[in-house]
C-alpha cells in the first residue's frame, strides 16, 4: 500500500491507518511521507535540511492540497493551504519531522555511468551494493538486486560460465586517481542515529554536531 506520488516533492507516501492496524482509525489518516529531494546535492532546487519544521511542514500542506483539493482544509497555520475551497475538511492535529541527510547517494542526472558492475577487474572482487551498476536507485531493493547479480558473477565463475562485461570505468575518474589524495574521513559525532546514517527529529545538539562534520548540508 505505498503510493508513489506525482508531486515533485512528496515522492511516496502511505497511509497508516489503512495499512496497519495498529494505526487503524475510520476517522481520520495518519500519513507517513518521504519529502525528497531534499537538498541542492540531490538535484533539488531548495535545501531543506537547513528549514524549519514548520516551513517543511508548510510545504507538505502546500503539496497534500494540490493532490488532493477536495479534501485538505484552508488552515490559517499553514499559509499553503490558503487557496483551499471550503469543501475541504481534513486538518493536520499532529506531525513529526525526521531527516536523514545522508540518506542515499544524489541520483542526478548523468551519474548512473559512474556507477561499476559487479564484476571488476581486479580478479576474486566482486562488488555488491545499491551504489554499484543495476536498475534501481539508492534503496533497499537496489541493495537485494545488486546482492543478486554479485551472487550470479561468483556463481558462474564458480562454474565456468561465460562473466558478464565489466564496465568501462570513465576516463576522467582514471586520470584523477593518479593524483588522489586520501581525504580524512567526515567522522562520527554524538550517538544519535544521524551520526551513523540513521535519521532522526533535528535537534539544536544533533544539528549543531552535522553542520560541524558535514556543513555541506547546509549549504
């Protein structure tokens, strides 16, 4: 029951009080949302990581009246809303705003080249990941899929069987490796889930500690 959105903000959504029942209520809808792109990084045109609940929240409102603009009610809380008509009803009681700004690799337009095969060319390494070259983006399924094409590469070496291709690494990528220089690593910071990946309401702490390893966030 997760719906895949037309809104070039909302990307998926559900609805939980019809897909789980501990959540059930006939009455009113508890809706889980994945607000992306989030950042310039992500090819998006607006940082959000560095806005306020509020003005995210603003602009989900903004979103669910456009999808839906015979249910979402003008709110004078939420200025998106302003342009309803009055058939709407539904009003937002509650909401929670959990960010995850190293969430997934920025899948912007040309990237998909730089992504290898499985298969390389330094014998017995065999990559596997949703970062290597397969059909889905950043996401658990790319992660399953790219799993099972670096299990077909070992299984048929593992019995003689015609490899697939390696892919051509880029020439660019080539020529900056003969200079590369090691960077330090961004490090991890506090104990909250956002230093190690996770996402999590953004607190003074926790934003304070992300902008002082990663500020690019904010940019």
């Amino acid at each position: 029951h997760l719906c895949f959105s037309r809104s070039p903000l909302l990307s998926v959504y559900a609805d939980m009080s019809v897909t789980c029942k501990e959540y059930y209520d006939p009455d009113k809808s508890m809706l889980e949302l994945v607000f992306a792109p989030c950042s310039p990084l992500a090819g998006g045109n607006t940082n959000w990581i560095s806005k306020s609940d509020e003005e995210i929240i603003d602009a989900t409102m903004g979103e669910l009246a456009r999808l839906f603009p015979t249910e979402i009610a003008a709110d004078d809380k939420w200025p998106s809303t302003k342009n309803q008509g009055p058939q709407g009803q539904a009003r937002l009681r509650k909401y929670a705003v959990v960010k995850v700004p190293r969430s997934v690799y920025a899948a912007i337009p040309g990237r998909n080249k730089y992504r290898p095969s499985q298969r390389t060319p330094i014998p017995n390494l065999t990559m596997a990941g949703d970062w290597t070259s397969q059909k889905y983006l950043g996401s658990m399924e790319g992660a399953v899929f790219g799993g099972k094409l670096a299990a077909e590469v070992v299984a048929k070496k593992a019995k003689g069987m015609d490899l697939p291709p390696i892919k051509d690494i880029q020439p660019e990528i080539v020529e900056s490796a003969k200079t590369y220089q090691p960077m330090k690593p961004l490090g991890v910071k506090g104990d909250g889930a956002i230093a190690f990946g996770g996402g999590a309401t953004l607190s003074k702490k926790s934003e304070s500690l992300l902008r002082e390893v990663d500020p690019v966030q904010f940019a």
